[in-house]
C-alpha cells in the first residue's frame, strides 16, 4: 500500500520498497526528470523517454524547450506514434546542443509539423529539419551561421530539409530596413 502511495506521485517514476527484518524498510525512488514542455491542449511536463507525466503547475521548472505541433487526439488514438515523434523532438534538441550551438541560440520550441521538425530558437530563428540522422545538417548550420555572421546578416528560417537536393540549403534573411519602410 505505501509503494503504490509513493508510485501515485506525478514525479516518482519507480518506486522499490523492500523490507528487511526484525525493523528496516527500505525505498528507493526514481524521479521523472523533466526535459520538455509539450503543449497538449494543457502544458505537459516530459521526460527523457518522451513520456508526459505532469500537468504543468506554477512553481514547476518551466525554462524548458516547448514541443508544439501535436494535439490531444492525435496523441489518445496512437500514444506510441505520437511518443516517437515525441523522442525525435527531444533527440533533435539534444543533437543541437551536442554540436554546441545552444550557447548564443537556445532551443525554445520544437515544433512537429505535417512537413517535419521545426526548431525555434530563442531569438526566434526556425530551423527546418531533415528527417533522421542530424548530423549532416547541423554541420551546415555551423557554416551557414557562421557565413552569416561573417556578412552581419541573420537568418529568420534556415531550411536544412531539402528532399530533392539534400546538400543545398535555403536561407530567409528579414528585408533591409530601408525595404521595410517603403512598404509603410
């Protein structure tokens, strides 16, 4: 009764409670880490295995990426898809951070669109993403970013997903001011 008492806890992920005679019980527990956010309707914690196991309360840990694109349906009539999709999300973020681009352009959302995965950083920068091995493609945001800055320009959507011509990648660098305010 108390391991199921413990196990009910959103946090606690395994829960093993032995005793040891004449007096000793001992327990120990395994917590949900969070590692996302995923927007289901309500606000989600997530952990690593892509498993939402917390509605998001105030004073919970919330400077975490957000995963967007997925809706409530869609995740009660096939869980294990939509945890898949879930896990590449949090595969692809974890890829970025892993090529060291995080310091200056943090990962705010993971977006799971119809045409494939969106990263948001936090200036607002969309990177739109090849299906499987990532790999190849941040090593092109390296160069592009860097190529880039080399030229004092910023890219609003760097496209990384070109299917017919995978090597190419397409940038969107916002109007010159000038541009923009003949517009007005």
């Amino acid at each position: 009764a108390i391991e199921r008492g413990i196990a009910a806890h959103p946090w606690v992920k395994e829960v093993e409670l032995r005793r040891r005679y004449p007096s000793t019980v001992s327990v120990r527990i395994v917590e949900h880490v969070p590692a996302a956010i995923l927007a289901l309707h309500d606000l989600y914690l997530v952990d690593g295995e892509g498993h939402p196991f917390k509605r998001l309360q105030p004073g919970d840990d919330a400077d975490l990426p957000l995963i967007t694109g997925l809706d409530r349906e869609e995740y009660g009539q096939d869980p294990d898809a939509a945890g898949e999709r879930i896990r590449g999300a949090l595969a692809a973020i974890d890829a970025y951070r892993g090529a060291g681009l995080s310091g200056e352009n943090p990962i705010s959302e993971a977006h799971l669109g119809a045409a494939g995965l969106t990263l948001v950083t936090g200036k607002g920068q969309e990177l739109r993403l090849p299906d499987g091995d990532l790999t190849d493609a941040l090593a092109k945001l390296v160069r592009v970013r860097s190529e880039l800055k080399s030229r004092n320009l910023e890219a609003e959507v760097i496209h990384l997903d070109n299917r017919v011509r995978p090597g190419w990648v397409a940038i969107k660098v916002p109007a010159p001011v000038s541009e923009k305010s003949r517009g007005r």
